[in-house]
C-alpha cells in the first residue's frame, strides 16, 4: 500500500496546479453574485471595521465613516452609540 506522504514530483505538481485553477475560479462566482446583488463592484468599496469606540476612536471613524462597516467595543454603550452613529449616516 502506498503511504499517503509518498507523492512524487509529477503528482504533487498536478494537484498543486488543479488547486491553483480552483482558488482563481471560485472568488468570481461569489463577487458575480455580490455585484448582481447590490450593483456595486466589491472591489471597489473598501471596508473598514473599527475597535475601540470611545470618544478618539468615534473621531477617527467620522474621518472614514463611509467605508466603516462594522464597530467593536468592550463597553456595550460605546459600542451602540457607535453603530446607531454609522446606522445614521451611511444607512449600514
């Protein structure tokens, strides 16, 4: 029986260049699909998560508050603030 861990440079170069065609094909069905579903080009639209909402972190977010699609704290306050803020301004 031949041991798994056994692959010659022929075989090993077939699988890594079928895995290779597979990984360049998959991201275009799932950004064809974004792209038909909200009529923007995904990449195109950069997306930014902020942490740390407090009151520099709020300043900060204002400066790029179209591109923020996600906030995080560890006080919940800060944290809903934070997203009734965003939720307001660019409608996310």
């Amino acid at each position: 029986m031949k041991s798994p861990w056994s692959t010659n440079r022929r075989e090993f170069l077939r699988q890594a260049a079928l895995g290779v065609g597979a990984g360049l094909a998959m991201p275009n069905l799932f950004l064809n699909k974004t792209f038909a579903a909200t009529g923007e080009n995904p990449n195109e639209f950069v997306r930014i998560g902020v942490i740390g909402t407090g009151g520099q972190g709020v300043a900060n977010m204002r400066a790029i508050m179209k591109n923020v699609t996600a906030v995080c704290d560890v006080d919940k306050t800060h944290a809903a603030s934070a997203a009734a803020l965003v939720e307001k301004d660019t409608g996310r």
